[in-house]
C-alpha cells in the first residue's frame, strides 16, 4: 500500500469511526476532525515532492502545470482548511489534582 493510499484509507476510517460510534461523547467529535483533515492533507502531500521533481528534471512543462492545477492547489486548500479548523477547537485544558 502506498502512503497516499494508506493516509486516505485512515482519513476515511476516522471519519467512519466517528460517524458509527455508539459512544455519545464519540459519535460527531469534532476532534476526530482534526486528525482526518491531516491525513487527508498528508495523502495529497504523500508522493508531491517526487512527482513534482520527476516532472521538472524532464522538463515537462504540461505535467508541472497539470500537478500544480489538481495537486499543489487542493493541499492548499486542504491546509488552509486545516489551519482554519484548528482554529475553532477549543485549546484549554483542565488539570485537576
């Protein structure tokens, strides 16, 4: 299995995960959220760099801007809708004795 495959696989397992639970403080998490939206970025990010570099050393100027297009623009996305998402998560904890 290859890692954009694997971290797709676990961003889609988090989420049904979350949805199924008969847990009530687990079912609709928003924290499960989080998790998910990282390996969702990470399975786009996964073989970038290489594709990216192949790509340049050969010179393909179509196949730069096709992976520029449909890649680098949704882990883009995908981060800034991360970044924005951890925004909204409650940060403080409790520590109690």
């Amino acid at each position: 299995m290859n890692m954009e495959e694997y971290y797709g696989s676990l961003a889609s397992d988090i989420l049904q995960a979350a949805e199924k639970s008969k847990l009530r403080w687990l079912k609709g998490n928003k924290r499960l959220m989080f998790p998910a939206l990282i390996s969702s970025a990470l399975a786009i990010k996964s073989y970038l760099r290489s594709q990216l570099v192949d790509a340049y050393s050969k010179g393909d100027k179509q196949k730069l801007a096709e992976l520029n297009k449909y890649r680098v623009e949704r882990l883009l996305e995908m981060v800034n809708r991360l970044w924005r998402y951890h925004r909204t998560i409650p940060t403080y904890f409790q520590f109690t004795l």
